[in-house]
C-alpha cells in the first residue's frame, strides 16, 4: 500500500532533488522509478543531482513484491 500520493514538485536548473515513495506490504518490497519509460533507480529513494531542463517531466514509482 502506497502510504503517500506523489506531488508537483517545482526547482532551478543545478538543484539537487530527492524523490520518496513509502510503501508497506509483505517484503521484500521491490521498487522501480522511471522516467520516460526508462528506469533510473531501484531504491526506495530517488536522487537527481545537478538538475537540469531534460529533467522535467513525469516520474513514475512502481512498488512491488514477489508475491
């Protein structure tokens, strides 16, 4: 269960920005964020450093377990 709705989130070009979702569920929980249909991590948290304007966009977490 995803414990917390993702927002709008608003920042200057060379920011760093950190990305959390909080899930609880049977472990392992297993997460995947993505951008533009490509992966860009596996943790629970995302940081993007140095921030830039091909940055900006939707970014998706899909959280999961094996069962």
């Amino acid at each position: 269960m995803l414990q917390q709705a993702l927002s709008n989130l608003v920042t200057n070009a060379g920011s760093t920005v950190s990305l959390v979702a909080a899930a609880s569920g049977d472990s392992p929980l297993m997460y995947s964020w993505q951008f533009n249909g490509t992966t860009t991590g596996t943790n629970s948290n995302l940081l993007l450093t140095n921030i830039q304007p091909a940055q900006s966009g939707f970014y998706r977490v899909t959280i999961s377990n094996p069962y």
